[in-house]
C-alpha cells in the first residue's frame, strides 16, 4: 500500500481582485484571478469582458505566475466611470494538463466615478 494519497479538484478561481456585485471599483489598473492549478497560455481566450451589454477590447490578459491570469485595462483613461463591467471566464479556460473548468465564471462590478 502507498503511504500518500492524492485527489484531483476541478478547475477553479481561488480569489479574484473584484468581487461579484462590488461597486466603487478602481479605473485603472490591474485585475487578478488566482487560479487553483497552472493555467495554459492558449487557452486565455476563454476570458471576455463586457462593458454593459458590449463586448469589451482595451484590455490584456497575461500570466504573471502560472496560477494567476492578470488583466490589465488599458484604455488611456481607464474604464468608464460608474459603469457596470463583466468578466467571464469561459468553461474553455484549462490548465496545463488540459484540463477544463467544469463550468464559466463570471464578475460582475460597477466601477467608481
């Protein structure tokens, strides 16, 4: 018998830099989703932002660390003031190994003015 044992856990966001339904949220800057496992640079794709019901473009998405995706907005004067944002990681979001996230993620918060 093996003295360890070991489990697999789905996919998923540890903590975030924003919070769903906060307000008051900064303009500017950075935005960090810790992730529970390494993510696969190729698949940053399944991340969208949407500002109101638009798609939403002035922004990057990198991989400071291999388990956190920072988004960077970068729209001269940042996001728009008191306006309602999303962020969405879609289901396609994996990680190294392939491995999907079970289902989509989504932020939704009002920036301040």
């Amino acid at each position: 018998t093996s003295a360890f044992s070991f489990k697999v856990e789905p996919l998923a966001v540890r903590s975030s830099g924003v919070n769903d339904g906060d307000t008051g949220v900064a303009r500017t800057g950075t935005i960090d989703l810790v992730m529970s496992a390494p993510i696969s640079s190729t698949s940053l794709s399944a991340l969208t932002v949407r500002e109101g019901t638009t798609a939403y473009t002035q922004f990057t998405a990198t991989l400071p660390f291999p388990q956190t995706i920072r988004i960077t907005w970068t729209a001269a004067t940042g996001l728009a003031a008191n306006q309602q944002y999303t962020i969405s990681l879609g289901a396609t979001i994996s990680d190294l190994y392939n491995q999907p996230a079970p289902m989509a993620t989504m932020y939704t918060f009002t920036t301040g003015s």
